[in-house]
C-alpha cells in the first residue's frame, strides 16, 4: 500500500499583524485560493473517534489523513496523508475492520461502508512560504496557511511535508522555530476548523469526540452552536 507524505503541522491563532511579520522574515505570498471541504464518516464517527479524517476539497480531489507514528509530544499534529483513491480505499476497509472492496474510487465505496457527510464548508486562504535563515538550500521551504472558514472561524498553520519518519523530529523543530518568530505561544494549539464547525453546528457528533479526544484547546467563545 502507498505510504502518503507525513505532514507535520501545527495550528495557531493568527494575529492582525501576522502578514506583516512574515514580510519581515522574507516570506512570500505564492497564492490566495478559495475552495469547499466536504468531510465523511459514519453515523457514529467511527473514523473521526480513530483519529481518521475522510475530506473531499473540491478541485482537488480526496485525501485521508491518518494518524503519524508516536512521537515527541507537543502542540503540534503529524499525519500520514493518503490521496490516491485504491490506497484510500483499502485503507478505509482496514479502518473500518471490513473486507477490501474492489479498486473502484472512493465515492463508489462510501454507501457500501457506511458514509455520509459530516460537513461541509468554504475557506479562503492566503498561503505564505517561507525559508528560514541558516537552512539547507536543498531543505523544502515551510508553509503558513492563513484560513477564514465561511462560519466565521480564522486560523493558521505552519506546515512541513516529509517523506519519511525520520524526517519528522527536523521538521518540527523548523516549525516550532518559525512559529516562535511569528510570536506564537510555546503551548499555543488552535483547533482544526472541522471540530470548530462540528461544535457549532452538530454538538452531538463533538460530543462523541469528546468521548474519545480531549479538545482543551477550543477557544472561548465557540462553546454554543451558532
């Protein structure tokens, strides 16, 4: 099976001075884009309960985040990003504890196991690169993502995608660099838009999560749905 990039990540809350800085560090705005996520799981989020996370971005096709290897705690996630619908498929089935199916795309599999959508929402990102100083030419550039969800929640990201797990404790170290020059607090953790959306608008299903997932890290000010 297709192992997927590693994606290594951390989420913040952007300040209204967030641009300015990464002007000052010599970042460059490669793109603004709008586009919808459309996420999947069964009726009891038996996939979201796994730390799975099913998405459809419009235009761009499906992509399954899995859960990266244990290691260093901190407030930062690592996932293992699978897009190529036979990998996606099969892994649903190991996810789900059913047979494999045949190799057909996803959305023919999504009635078979139980799917349906949980969510659906636009964002508007503004997506920086930035190299920082005293780095490797050969060493990727790191992303922020600056987001605004259509219901009104805005975050950022500071991103690497590695290859391999070894990779990982040098990406995070990058990322915890960058985010500390960006004035981002040591133990600053934004939730993900999908668990703010789902607060808001399905209680019940964050609930459940919250059966499984601790979410401390919601803001204030999104404990009502709205």
């Amino acid at each position: 099976m297709a192992q997927g990039l590693i994606e290594v990540e951390r989420k913040f809350f952007p300040g209204p001075e967030i641009e300015e800085r990464l002007q000052e560090l010599g970042g460059i705005l490669e793109h603004r884009v709008s586009f919808r996520d459309i996420y999947y799981d069964t009726a009891e989020l038996s996939l979201m309960r796994a730390d799975h996370w099913l998405r459809l971005r419009e235009g761009s096709g499906w992509e399954f985040k899995c859960p990266g290897a244990p290691g260093v705690s901190g407030p930062h996630n690592k996932y293992v990003e699978v897009t190529a619908e036979p990998a996606v498929v099969a892994r649903l089935c190991e996810v789900l504890g059913v047979g494999v199916l045949g190799a057909e795309g996803v959305a023919a599999v999504l009635g078979p196991l139980g799917l349906q959508e949980v969510a659906s929402f636009v964002t508007k990102r503004r997506s920086w690169k930035v190299v920082l100083p005293h780095v490797e030419e050969s060493d990727p550039p790191l992303r922020v993502d600056l987001d605004t969800a259509d219901f009104g929640y805005a975050m950022g990201e500071v991103e690497a995608l590695v290859h391999k797990e070894a990779q990982v404790p040098a990406a995070l170290e990058k990322i915890n660099s960058l985010s500390s020059l960006l004035g981002v607090l040591v133990q600053e953790k934004a939730p993900a838009k999908l668990l703010v959306y789902l607060q808001r608008f399905r209680p019940q299903d964050y609930l459940r999560l919250l059966e499984v997932n601790d979410f401390r890290e919601m803001p204030q000010g999104t404990q009502q749905p709205g």
